[in-house]
C-alpha cells in the first residue's frame, strides 16, 4: 500500500504533493455543504388547473381525466392522485425514487400540450411544480410589536423582509403567516344599481378605466418640449368613493359612494401562525435540496436583524442551521481531547514522541484533503463523513501502530496481510443492506468509505512527515528517550490494568473450570442473541440526534382555515401542557397544518416520547396527524385506505361502513374519514329558450352571479408601498342567504333586468365537494389509528379489509404505499439485514482462498453478531435505530483482522478503545447522541469478539481443539441421549 524506499528516495516531491492537495483543499472549504444527513427527496409533481365557471363534474371530465391518461404514459410514475373541485383540479404525481424530476416536468408539460387544445375556453394554462407534503421550514422567525396590530405587523413585514429573503441564494420560497392581509371592499346596493340601469360588471369596468394613469403625449412651444400626463390612480379610499360612475337622466353626477360602501377591511384567512398557541406573524424560509443551510442562515439573520427600522421584536423559533452549527462544534470538540487521550494512553510508549506529533500534524491536513475530494465529486459533508473521520481516526491507531516500527529513527512497515479485506467486506456487506433499506445503504457507504480513506491518508501523510520532518530542529526532542514523570503514568497504568487483568483471569478460570461450560455458554448466549434479534425493532432513521420534532395535521381536502385552525390550537395547547414540550410553532393553511415542536434538554424524540405526545393531543376530529421524525407513524400507526369505484354515493356508503367497522376492532382506537362529504346544496340548471327569450347570454349571466356571491378583485390600490386589492360585490344583505340568491337580478344586453329565478331551475341536491381520483379511477380515503400495540392488530386490520365483500366493480386498497412499506418490514428485513454475516465469510475465501480460516471466521462471527445486537438493546432500550446497526456493521466487518492479526491476544484492543470511550461519553451531548451509539455498538462489538477468540484459545490449552458441532454431539448423547437409554436399560431389567 504504501513504498516507503520510493517515498525515502524524493522526499521533498512527496512532501510538496501532499501539502498541495491540503492546501488545495483549505481553499475550496467554503465550497463544501455541510449537512446532518440526505433527506429522501420525496419524488412529487403537482399539476394545477384553473378554470372558472366548470363544477366538479365538469372538472373530472374535461380537464382532470384526460391529463390522467396522458400522464400516464410517462415512464416513472408510481402512483396518481387528484382532486377535482369547482373552478380547480389538483394532481398529485408520486414518481419511482431516483427519477430525474425536472426532466419528467418537461414531459409532463409535453404530454399536457398535445391536448390542451380541447380545454374550454375557460381554462387557465395548467402549472406544473415539485410538491412535497413534509416539507419543513429552515427557519422560522416570530415577530411582536407593543405598538402595532397583528395586521399592521403582516403588512410591514411584507414590505421589508419578504423580498430581500426571497432574494438570498438556495431560498426556494418565504411565507408571511398571521395577522390578515387587508383589501378594499366595495359593497354594492343591488336596487341602487338596477335603479340607474347598472351592475357588477359595469362598476368593476369603470374602476379599472380610472385607476390609471396615462401619457397623453408632448406639447411642442418654440424652445422646449412639455409631456401631458394624467394622474388617475387612487391616493386613499375616499378617492374611491368620489370616483363619478355615471350621469341621470337630469345631468346629475352619480359616485360610486351612492351606489356603494366603500371601506378596508381584512381578507378571509388564508395562512397563520401561532407561537405557543397565541397568534403571531411569523416568517417562514424554505431552502432548496441543495442548498448550503448555513450560509443561508447566515444571510437571513443579517437580513432580519440588520433592518430595525420599526423597532420590532424578533424571535428565531426554529433554525436547522443552529443544530448542525452545534454539531460541528461538538464534533471539533470531541476530536481534540481524542488526541489528547491518545497523547496519555500513549505517554509511556517508548515511541511516544515519534508518533503523536507528526500524527497531529496529517490530520488537519488529511481532513483537507477529503475536502477536496468532495469538493471534486462533487459531495456534501455529512454526518456520516464526519463519523466515519473520527472512526478512520481510531482504527489507525489501533492497527496501523501495531504494524509501524523504528530501528534508531529509521521507519520501517511490517506485511498489510489483510489490511486490504476491510474496503471488499465493507462493500460486500453493503449488498444485502441496500435491500432492507436505502438510508442504511448509504450512510453505511459513506462511514465506510471515509473510514477506509482516513486509513490510507493518514498512513501515506504519516510516513511523509516523518521521513522530512523528523530531521529538523524544531523535531529533534522527538529523538530523546528520556520521558519526564514516565514513572509515575506507569504506576496509574499498570495498577488499571492490573486489576483489569486480575478480574479478567479470574472469570477465564471460572468459565474454564468444566469442559462443557464456555460451549454452552457460547450456545445459551446465541439463542438469547438471535431471540433478541428478530423481537427488536429495526428503525432506519437517526433523528434521534434532533432536539424537535415536526408534526403535521391533514384534514380533508376542502377543509375551512377556520376548522383547521380550530382544531390545531387544541392540539397546540395540549402540547404545551406534556412535559419535556419547551416551544411550539405553528403554520396553519386551509386543510393543512404544520407543528413545530421544540423540546427541553434532556428530552429526546425518539419512539417513546412520540407516542407520548399522540396520547397527550388525543383525538383531532376529522384531522390525520403524524410526525415526520417517526418513520413510521404515518404509515403503520396511522394506516390509510382507499375504496376504490365508481359511484361517489355509494364510495362515500362504503367508506363510512368500512370505517365503522375497523373503529369497533381490537387496537384500533379511532377511524377518520379523509374526505368531504356530499352537501346538500342549490343547482341551478340552465334553460336555454328562457334565456333566449330574455336576451340573455349565459357567460354574462355566470360573470355577475359570480361578481354578485363571491365577489371579484377590479384592480389594485397603491397603499404607501404596498398594493392593496380592490374587491367589488354584493353587500351582505344581498348575498347572506338562499333566499337572497333567488332575488338576484341581471342585466341582459337590452339593459334589462331579469331575475333569475326566471332563467334558471334550482334544486336542492346532495353535491360531492370533491371528486377524488387514484391511478385514474374514483376513490374515497379512511384513516385508522392504532394503539400503541404489537403488530398483530395491524394483520388482522389489513387481512379484513382485503376480505370485505363489496359490489364488483369496488375494492380496498391500502393507501400512500403503505402496503410497499408493510411488505418490507419485519422478517425479511432482518434475514436480508443477517446476511452480512455470510457475506463477510464469503468475501473473506474470495480473497484467501482458505476455507478452514473461513469456517473459523464464521463460527467467530455468528454468536458475536447476535450476542452483541442482544447486549446493545440491554444497555439502550427501545427501537434498534440506524446508529446501532451501522456500529454493529463495522465492527463485524472488522472482525477478520481481530481474528487473524492476532489483536486478541494483546490488552491493546481491549483497553485502548474502552479507554477512548471516556471523552465520547465526557463530551457527548444530544447533538451527537448518535455517534456515542455508533461507537458504543462498535465497541461492544470488538470486546466481545475479543473475550470469545481469547476463551476459546484458553479453553482449547486446557481440553483441546473446540469443536462446536463435536461439543453438541457430545451434550446430546450426556444431557439427553445417555438418561434415556438409561431408562430403557432399566425396564429391560425388570422385564427380565
């Protein structure tokens, strides 16, 4: 691996290379992204179409339906969903993992022009964006002010912050939540208006011809040149209401003020916040994927903070950057005193001086060096890479030293032998795993990788340094033998030891004191292992390191911000009295709520305190809530069902029965429905000779009722800085009410004005508010929710909704992939997950060749494995997160140098990292809670590979060669085999 005769002969060439790609890398540092671990981006695309004056139906046929198709044929979609409502549709595309998203956008759009020829005329062109549901904010900043309302607040806000924001590289969007923005509503007389021969539409036209202003042109005198310019937009609201509409009969100036109230008031609610369930105005920054997190925070901060013109008060509720700041911090922290440890384990060491400086030199400038390697493919700096470079650290020591010795000051390097093994076991371990679980997969990929890296660059930069280093002046103590105060750090150590060894040799003699006690011992401990293996439960995340947790509350699709906000603040107060709960903010939008949940130090969200909290929020009505920190609450503790059919009455039939009868089952402690009912609501039905008797056209009629219920924004009033909208409707007196729709009248092309109780045919019917769609075919969606129980009750709740009987035509199908994720859990999982065990065999003969060594390996290996996942779940209770597999990976992948290297025999393994375990648990905090599990499960690991080699060795010089399989044998025919013969031999003898 590494020549050091190449390296002794140009020296200064070696050095200059090695220097030059550190430094190289020191200047590409700010390039680097740092990030805690890579999201699955979740693969979405949403298309939206507006079209006003089409119903549902009308949406689902003419619009919705034929995008479906069309979509469809695109390779890489997994699943389609969308809702068609009144006026708008919304599609939802989930793509296959791994897809190019912006390129499948193109296509989308592609396959969406070809037809869009056919859209009524009415149809707005169709948007097409990314769309991810569990998307969280990188920061959310609160605002408060003693002297101003929360609607003042928004508007100021809106003013100063949102753009520069918006403007900062990697943001990908900013939203102002709270207060409510404010517009100017025109409440039109409906009999005034008819009484001078106007209507909406007219008035709406007539704002929009005077809120303007227009160059006329230029006057031209003999010297100079003078511009007209006409100043006709509004300055303030009683500009509004003194803008002339028309003239009477008798010259008389009508102003809108005579036909109108004009005033400001708030719009309908469309987004808010709260902080601990009192309202704010809060903003709220998304970052891009790929963004770098920590200078965008950065740069927000100076944003916000720098422009305190208004004097507000600002308070950072959230900040992912802060955590990763912290992290960073923890781990340059937990780095040095490791080399500290490593300058006092190593003091007495007759190389000492030899070794520890010009080590602590390579490691700055190794970690450089990785730098520019990433920055050259590419890559951020994870959470992994970090590990793995502390990890890289440890193992260096532990074997590089032991294969490095000096004669004088000269360096010499014994064999590699298997060095070599490590990168093709811990890629063959990688295999298996990427078929349990893709997070697995590659954080185990890159602590491996940046293991194996930190391993061969500290030994080239080590033996680089040294071999040009050592010779310089500032160097030459490093050649003294004298060690200052050596005695008395031998005195501490060989006392630790000692007892160390003492207890040691007194379990070796207990253990070793009958032939058949350490075999079955071997035995008991593996059936405890594999018993403990296949009842724990494995989960792929590492969020356990996160001081917060992020929850959201689903309602159905057309669900009022009033009844989501509602529902949400209960939620919020009930959060707020659970202990360990320290903050809470919220985003509400109609349907849709975010919870953000900060807690207190010492509290962790992991599977224990997130159920904690479902139990203390109890029921949420219609809502569906789940937290995006529990990899598996929105999938198995909260499982969701589609009825799939044709008939809207008799899916909302189904649906409602189905969720009945899984509410009464065993573990099930309530069912949700996940969409709107039918209402009851006023058809009008459109008679084309009345309206032709009427002179009337139907848009026009479709326009002014609209103008007339709903309103319509004229233009826009500048307000200071701000635009305002200028709403022109109805009053309320003309639109509150069913009976007040049929009173409505509209001018025909005559002038004329008709009521349309004689144009049109009113009903009252059961209408869908939603049409609901899944892969193209009609569908209605149920909830249920789980007690925190064994998974049984989730068979029995799947196997009964694949057997009820419903029409042909209908059918049960488990929702948002759930079934996906079902079929991926428990057995399966953990037999492909046990497969590393054979692969580490199987590389270990692919590459020696020597099948004795490698049935030895595995008779090693395969108690070791199970044993320590036993002894990991003893000392850290819960689910078995992804730090404790990656711990117990690694350490299994280390096994054959353990082995064969002989490491066993010598107290270096075995007190050299226990020792090292001291500053990890002395600096550790919940920032880095994850990699105390890594090391801890590694460690475990390692000593009980360890303490197993050494008593089999001990065992074997007392009564021979151990051979498990001979020693069951033997235990069969003594324990079980021999007293039944026994018996039989004794009833022979009475017979006879």
């Amino acid at each position: 691996m590494i020549n050091l005769d190449k390296i002794k002969k140009r020296p200064i060439l070696f050095l200059m290379l090695a220097l030059g790609l550190s430094m190289f890398g020191f200047f590409v540092r700010g390039d680097i992204r740092y990030s805690l671990i890579k999201k699955n981006i979740y693969p979405g695309i949403a298309i939206r179409v507006d079209a006003a004056g089409l119903d549902a139906f009308k949406m689902e046929e003419e619009i919705t339906s034929p995008i479906e198709k069309i979509i469809s044929t695109v390779g890489g979609v997994s699943e389609i969903r969308s809702i068609s409502e009144s006026g708008k549709t919304m599609i939802h595309i989930q793509m296959n993992h791994n897809t190019d998203l912006k390129i499948k956008s193109l296509e989308f759009r592609e396959k969406i022009d070809l037809i869009s020829s056919g859209f009524p005329r009415d149809v707005h062109k169709p948007m097409i964006f990314r769309y991810d549901p569990t998307n969280s904010p990188l920061m959310v900043a609160t605002f408060s002010s003693q002297s101003m309302s929360q609607d003042e607040l928004r508007e100021i806000i809106e003013k100063t912050y949102k753009a520069e924001l918006e403007n900062i590289e990697g943001v990908s969007q900013v939203i102002v939540a709270g207060g409510r923005v404010r517009e100017i509503i025109v409440a039109c007389d409906a009999k005034q208006l008819e009484a001078y021969s106007l209507n909406l539409r007219d008035i709406v036209n007539k704002i929009q011809d005077i809120n303007v202003n227009q160059s006329l042109g230029q006057i031209h005198s003999v010297r100079n040149a003078n511009s007209v310019y006409v100043k006709g937009k509004f300055s303030d609201t009683f500009d509004i209401g003194n803008m002339p509409v028309t003239v009477d009969a008798f010259g008389r100036v009508l102003y809108l003020k005579d036909v109108a109230k004009v005033s400001l008031s708030p719009r309908d609610d469309d987004v808010g916040s709260r902080l601990n369930a009192e309202e704010r105005v809060s903003i709220f920054i998304y970052n891009n994927h790929s963004a770098d997190i920590l200078k965008i925070s950065k740069l927000a901060r100076s944003t916000l903070f720098s422009n305190q013109k208004y004097n507000l008060e600002i308070q950072i509720s959230q900040d992912e950057s802060l955590f990763l700041s912290n992290l960073l911090e923890s781990i340059f922290k937990v780095s040095c005193i490791l080399l500290f440890f490593f300058t006092v384990y190593f003091y007495p060491n007759k190389n000492f001086r030899k070794i520890i400086p010009f080590y602590s030199l390579a490691i700055p400038l190794v970690y450089f060096f990785f730098l520019l390697i990433l920055r050259l493919f590419r890559l951020e700096m994870s959470l992994a890479f970090l590990y793995g470079m502390i990890l890289g650290n440890i193992f260096w020591v532990i074997f590089w030293l032991g294969k490095i010795h000096f004669s004088g000051n000269e360096l010499y390097i014994k064999k590699y032998n298997l060095f070599y093994l490590v990168p093709v076991v811990l890629l063959g371990i990688s295999l298996p795993i990427l078929i349990v679980s893709e997070e697995l997969f590659r954080f185990f990929i890159e602590i491996s990788a940046s293991v194996c890296f930190v391993f061969v660059a500290n030994s080239v930069y080590y033996s680089i340094l040294y071999i040009n280093l050592s010779g310089w002046k500032i160097f030459l103590w490093v050649k003294k033998e004298h060690i200052p105060n050596r005695k008395y750090h031998s005195k501490v150590y060989d006392f630790i030891i000692g007892k160390a060894l003492d207890w040691r040799k007194k379990t070796e003699e207990s253990i070793l004191s009958h032939e058949y006690l350490l075999p079955v011992s071997i035995l008991f401990l593996t059936i405890i292992g594999l018993y403990s293996f296949f009842k724990s439960d494995f989960k792929f995340t590492i969020q356990s390191d996160k001081r917060d947790a992020v929850a959201f509350l689903e309602f159905p699709s057309g669900t009022s911000f009033s009844h989501t906000s509602q529902i949400t603040l209960a939620a919020e107060k009930k959060l707020l009295e659970i202990p360990g709960i320290k903050e809470v903010v919220s985003k509400i939008d109609p349907a849709h709520s975010l919870l953000l949940i900060q807690l207190e130090d010492g509290y962790l969200p992991d599977r224990d305190f997130l159920a904690t909290l479902k139990t203390g929020i109890g029921s949420t009505d219609d809502g569906f809530l789940y937290f995006a920190s529990d990899d598996d609450s929105k999938f198995f503790k909260e499982m969701s069902f589609d009825v799939i059919g044709y008939d809207i009455s008799d899916l909302e039939k189904y649906s409602n029965q189905l969720a009945e009868k899984a509410k009464g089952m065993d573990g099930v402690s309530e069912s949700v429905l996940r969409y709107k009912p039918s209402r009851e609501e006023m058809q009008l039905y459109y008679r084309p000779y009345k309206f032709a008797l009427s002179d009337m056209a139907l848009p026009d009629f479709g326009d002014n009722l609209r103008l007339a219920i709903q309103g319509g924004v004229a233009t826009k009033y500048m307000d200071g800085e701000k635009e305002v909208d200028i709403r022109v409707r109805y009053a309320e007196e003309y639109r509150s009410s069913a009976d007040h729709l049929s009173q409505i009248r509209i001018k025909n092309r005559k002038d004329r004005f008709v009521p349309i109780s004689e144009l049109v045919d009113t009903e009252e019917n059961m209408v869908p508010q939603k049409i609901y769609h899944k892969n193209r075919v009609r569908c209605l969606s149920f909830s249920v929710k789980l007690d925190a129980g064994p998974g049984s009750n989730r068979n029995e709740l799947i196997q009964f909704m694949k057997s009820y009987s419903l029409p042909e035509g209908y059918r049960v199908e488990m929702g948002e992939r759930a079934e996906e994720n079902f079929l991926k859990e428990g057995v399966f999982q953990k037999l492909v997950f046990s497969m590393s065990l054979f692969v580490v065999c199987l590389s270990y003969f692919a590459v020696t060749g020597n099948g004795r060594r490698t049935w030895k390996l595995f008779t090693v290996i395969f108690p070791v494995f199970f044993f320590s996942v036993f002894l990991i779940q003893f000392f850290f209770f819960g689910a078995f997160y992804l730090p404790f597999q990656i711990g117990l990976l690694v350490g299994i992948a280390l096994c054959p140098l353990f082995l064969f290297h002989k490491y066993h025999l010598t107290q270096f393994l075995f007190f050299l990292p226990t020792f090292l375990m001291v500053p990890v648990l002395m600096l550790s905090d919940v920032s880095i809670i994850s990699f105390v599990h890594i090391y801890s499960s590694l460690l475990i690991v390692v000593l009980i590979t360890g303490i197993k080699l050494r008593m089999e060795r001990e065992w074997e010089k007392k009564y021979g060669e151990l051979d498990m399989i001979l020693m069951g044998r033997k235990l069969w025919e003594k324990i079980l085999l021999l007293p039944i013969v026994e018996e039989w031999k004794k009833r022979l003898r009475r017979r006879g």
